[in-house]
C-alpha cells in the first residue's frame, strides 16, 4: 500500500490509494446507509475547490465484503464526496461531507 489514503473508522469510510501518486483510489463505505440495509449505494463526487466543485459526478458502488466499494480517478487534487442510496437518503457527514486530497 501506498502512502497515500486515510479513513473515518467512525462513519466507515475509507480511501485507499492504488498508484504511487496518488491519482486511483479506492473508496470504501460501510457507514449509515450500508447499516441501515440500502439496497444499492452511490458515491456522489466533485474535484477542486470543496466550496466549488467541478466535475460533480455519481458512482454506483459495487457490494463487497469490506463494504461498498467503487475505484476512480482523481480528476483533480482534491476530492470531496458524500453517499447516497436508491431511495434518495444521505449520508454526507452531517452537511461536512468528506474530503480527500493528494499530498
């Protein structure tokens, strides 16, 4: 592994890096949602400026037994992101959101 990568045990959410620089990542969830049984989780995404964002994209996760789990690109720096499941339910850290930048 990487250096790159950091987790919220507290709210289940990892990222893990997959290259030396830092630019694929793994994210994975096993927070609210995924505790309350959601059926299918999204991963909601926008890079750059987290007051700002740019390519704001969703991510439909795949369940694995590490929890829910999607690999992606950093198109920027800085990512932030939040979750959202079929039933159109949040998960965004109480209106913080997560974020994750390549140091």
């Amino acid at each position: 592994m990487y250096h790159h990568g950091w987790s919220d045990n507290y709210r289940g959410v990892h990222v893990r890096s997959l290259t030396p620089d830092g630019s694929d990542v793994t994210i994975i969830y096993n927070g609210l949602l995924a505790k309350c049984g959601a059926g299918q989780v999204y991963l909601h995404t926008g890079f750059g400026d987290p007051m700002n964002w740019k390519i704001v994209e969703d991510y439909r996760m795949q369940p694995t037994p590490e929890g829910w789990k999607k690999t992606l690109n950093m198109e920027d720096s800085h990512m932030t992101f939040c979750f959202r499941d079929s039933a159109n339910n949040w998960d965004n850290n109480n209106g913080y959101n997560w974020t994750y930048k390549i140091v």
